[in-house]
C-alpha cells in the first residue's frame, strides 16, 4: 500500500470517527465487557425504503488484532 493510500484511509477513518463518534464507545465499553475470540457480532441494516439485512461473524484472533489496531489508529 502506497503512502498517499495510507494518507487517505487515515483521513476516512477520522471523518467517521468524527461522524460517527458513538461507534467506537459502543465498542470501546463492549471490548472492556466482553469482545473476546469466539464472541459474535451481529449486524443489522434497514435501506431507506424499510429493507433489512442482517448478518453475524464469530470473532477470530485476528479480528480482535483488527480491532485493536483500529483503536490505535482513534488514537493517533
């Protein structure tokens, strides 16, 4: 991944971040609480027309690394 590709993750990551501030808490309490390998996340969109989908994931080892790097990255 080239420099300038980092330059803009980093921008869109602190644009939802900045959006979305209530996320990461919500995370943030969670992991303190319970994120640990083998936990599921589920995740539920409805679509403006009432639409909705739903999925899951069972946390793995490297979805927890993911995560705390994400919570790094909030940091910096």
């Amino acid at each position: 991944m080239n420099p300038s590709m980092l330059l803009e993750l980093k921008s869109k990551v602190q644009n939802f971040l900045s959006a979305h501030p209530k996320f990461f808490s919500f995370i943030g309490v969670v992991g303190k609480q319970g994120i640990r390998e083998g936990s599921i996340i589920e995740i539920k969109v409805t679509s403006p027309d009432g639409t909705e989908y739903t999925t899951n994931l069972r946390l793995s080892a490297e979805d927890l690394e993911l995560l705390e790097l994400f919570k790094n990255f909030k940091q910096s």
